[in-house]
C-alpha cells in the first residue's frame, strides 16, 4: 500500500494524486511541493504516475 504523503512535501514522482476518500486529485511534478488538501489531517496517495516516452522516438 502506498503512503500518505503529506501537505508540503515534494512530489516522490510526477502525476495525479489523490485525496482517499473524497473527489479532490491534483496533477504534481516531481520534486515539488503538494498543496494544501481541503482539511486539516489529510494527504495524498499517487493514483496514476506519468508516462513518460523515450526522447527521439
């Protein structure tokens, strides 16, 4: 299971991360800091990492 990363910290990888347990999905880049979540205990879990394509192809 993934952990819950918390309001601040940098993004472990680039995608879409998601409040459990409520509609609320952000899209973070790796390395920066995820927002604040609509109230006070909550976090994220990455639901869908990006893709990434080969340069040159």
């Amino acid at each position: 299971m993934a952990q819950k990363l918390t309001p601040g910290t940098p993004a472990p990888e680039s995608g879409q991360y998601k409040v459990p347990g409520s509609k609320t999905e952000i899209t973070a880049v790796k390395g920066k800091p995820l927002p604040p979540t609509p109230k006070a205990g909550q976090g994220y879990k990455l639901v869908d990492p990006t893709k990434h394509k080969p340069k040159g192809k």
